[in-house]
C-alpha cells in the first residue's frame, strides 16, 4: 500500500493534532480487559527483533496487535498473518477486525486507534520514525541503539519532552534481575573503589563489497535506504542477520558499539550514575599501545573492550573491595561471594525495579512516568557507542563533554556527531 500523505504534509498534520493527543486515555492492565480499554499496538520493521517483540505481546490482555508496517511487503504481510491466526484462533468474543497492513509509517501514523508503535527497523531509521510517531500522539518502544547520531539522539529527546511522549529504549537487561542487581552493589560502593571494567562486545564482519541486484517486487529500496547515502541494492546490503547483514554497514549502524554495546554499556552507565551523563574520553585500540578499545569517567574509571580476552561474564566490574560479574540468563557471581544476596539496607540505593520490559513501558504509557529505559537514557547509552566509534575512525582519542554533549578542542571530530541526511528523508 502506497502513502498518499508526504512527510511534509503528515508532520504538519500532525504537529496540529499533538496537543489533543498528549495524554490518551488511562487505562489499568487487568486480566480478561475488555477491548475498550486495551492499548493498540502498531509494530513498524517486521524482521527478525519484530518477531521477537510478536512473542511477548501477542498473548497479553492488556494489547491489541492492530497494524504492521515494513517497506518489504511480504514481510508486513506474513506478520499480519501470524497476528491474525492468533486471535482469530483465540477470539471469544467474534469482534476481531483483522490487522492493518502498511507499507509507509506515515500512513500508518495517521490512524487515531493506535496508541503505541514499537520500532524495530534497523538503525538508522530509528529516530525518524520514532519522531514521527511522538509528534502523531502515540507513545514509542524504540529498539536499541536508540539513534544512528549523538545529535539525531538529542533531537529525539527533545521531541519526547516538547509532546508529552512516552519512550522506552529496547535495552531490556535493565529488566533483568541480574543486572539491577549488579549496578546495585558497584552504586552502593559494596566493591570498593572501582578501578576497571570490561565488557566483550564480539566482532561483524567487514561490509562486504557486493554489487548490484534487481530490487524485488513490493520493496521499497529507497524508503529503506532512506536518509542515508544512495547504494545499489543487494541483497546482503538490507538482509537482517544478527551475525552481518545490514548490521555490517556503517551507513546503517553503529556496528558491535551499536549492537551489543548498546546493552552493556548501557548497564555500565547504570551501574555508574551516569544515565544524564557520560565518559570524558574515548581512546582507540592501538593508540600508543592501547590494547582495548577504553573509555574513561571523570572519576578515572576505565571501560575496556577486551572482544580477545576470555572473561567471566557479559559485563566485569573490578574494585579495591570486591569484583562483580554478570550476564544474561539471571547470571551474577560476586568476589566476596555474600554480595550476591547481601540484601541491601534502608540507606542504600534501590534502582528501579522492573522484571518484564514490556509490562514497564506498557504500565509507564498509562501513568505517564518514566520508564526504566527512557529516551535520556537511551541517548546517552546510545552516545558511549557513537564516541568510541569517532574515536576509532579518526585514529585518535576524542575529549567529551558530557554536559554540552560535545567534543573538547577537536573541529574534525565535531563535524562527526550528525551525518548528512539523503533528500527527501533529511528533515527531523
């Protein structure tokens, strides 16, 4: 299905109807919820994190799945097809009225019956789409990394705030006991000062050089470029694989900074009080000798990528008093071992508790707080990638200011905190 409305023109409509739309009805997640009083949900990228999302949510009371939208029609369409065969096998009622199909947001976003739209694009259209929804009314689950820009990000929060929107970012580890437990004891001290922490993000390969290929029919190859540069299609240019595909792309993404990075040092700005801040400096590998990738806090902590060296866990915190290792899967060992479940005292942090993701930004979209993984948070979690990956580009290190959100003494490495935007896809 074709969009009949330009960008231009929805934005503008849209923009008119925000004010209206700011704060939708509240509703109360209860079991068996009547239809009046589900949250309509639109899933925008119907590829593979889609599919993970569709598992989560099609078997909840408190949402309906009601539009689909992917510049590949066949992907909307099989989406839609699972949607439908779920509830027109479950229904009890005889009210279900199928699942909208769409090939452009725009004209998705148009609809009044949609409350929430999860995006799960690949990266870099993940600002644009997640502006458009906040400026039509609806509230945002944004996949992660929450941006393809430090300013793009920064813009994003502005339009969070300016219309009243609800967005949480896709780093779902903030939803994990381990991990709230973890940043418990390095933010109540437990381990001491800490001097080190590494993570292990893993490699891409490089970005192929494949040429050209016929586009496929129903796919919009240059709605799926979008802002980015022209490239001649080819298949391995736009697949979704978590182990390449687009991802191995810098046009795209921010690549292993981007992806897992996204999630761990996403924990580690937990962990350290920093979700409105962040690092002061951003070394590459091989400078000087520098064996990791590293960034470093004010305080002096240092952040290693140690991607060669075999670690304990995802995520490594080391202190004068102790050590601190987790990953997925509820894993946490601590060094002493009665950090673990040392149960923490009235005085101590308690860090927002959320154990399902999902249920958190849906139950934030009715009472319209912030949820755990907020687009603040996922900016500046977002910002740790896109630095280090300036860092290494430019073969140098970089000096931030995480206040002003910009680079210290350095013009060239400023010209890189935005990318030029392809025409007509360039306007936030």
């Amino acid at each position: 299905m074709s969009s009949a409305l330009s960008r231009r023109d929805f934005l503008k409509a849209a923009s008119l109807a925000s004010a209206a739309l700011a704060f939708p009805r509240v509703l109360r997640a209860q079991p068996g919820l009547p239809p009046s009083n589900r949250l309509n949900v639109a899933l925008i990228g119907n590829g593979l994190i889609c599919g993970s999302h569709f598992g989560g949510l099609i078997g909840r009371d408190d949402v309906r799945l009601v539009a689909v939208c992917d510049v590949f029609l066949p992907k909307a369409r099989r989406m839609a097809e699972r949607i439908t065969k779920h509830y027109g096998q479950n229904s009890t009622s005889g009210t279900y009225r199928g699942v909208g199909v769409y090939q452009h947001h725009e004209e998705l976003l148009a609809r009044d019956d949609i409350d929430v739209v999860f995006v799960c694009t690949p990266d870099h259209w993940h600002v644009g789409i997640a502006h458009d929804a906040m400026v039509a009314g609806k509230d945002v689950y944004c996949e992660k990394p929450l941006s393809l820009t430090v300013r793009e990000g920064r813009a994003l929060v502005s339009t969070a705030r300016t219309h009243g929107r609800i967005l949480q970012t896709g780093t779902q580890q903030r939803s994990e006991r381990a991990f709230r437990r973890a940043a418990e004891i390095v933010r109540n001290g437990l381990i001491g000062d800490l001097k080190v922490i590494r993570t292990r993000l893993g490699h891409f390969p490089a970005a192929p050089n494949v040429g050209e290929q016929p586009i496929p029919a129903e796919f919009d190859y240059d709605r799926w470029l979008g802002p980015t540069p022209w490239r001649p299609y080819n298949e391995a240019r736009v697949r979704g694989d978590y182990s390449g595909g687009w991802r191995c792309f810098t046009e795209y993404g921010g690549r292993k900074n981007g992806d897992w990075g996204a999630h761990h040092f996403d924990i580690i700005q937990w962990a350290l009080g920093m979700d409105d801040s962040g690092p002061v400096e951003f070394i590459p590998q091989g400078f000087e000798g520098t064996p990791y990738q590293t960034h470093t806090y004010a305080n002096g902590v240092r952040v290693e990528r140690v991607d060669d060296t075999d670690l304990k866990a995802m995520i490594e915190f080391h202190g004068t008093k102790g050590h601190v290792y987790v990953s997925r899967e509820d894993f946490l060992e601590t060094d002493p071992p009665e950090l673990a479940t040392r149960p923490l005292r009235a005085g101590e942090i308690h860090l927002y508790a959320s154990d399902n993701h999902h249920s958190d930004f849906f139950e934030c979209v009715r009472t319209r707080q912030r949820p755990i993984a907020d687009v603040e948070i996922g900016h500046r979690s977002a910002t740790v990638g896109h630095l280090n990956n300036i860092a290494a580009r430019l073969a140098r290190p970089i000096r931030w200011d995480p206040l002003r959100e910009e680079i210290v003494g350095d013009p060239v490495a400023s010209t890189l905190l935005d990318r030029p935007r392809r025409a007509p896809y360039g306007t936030l």
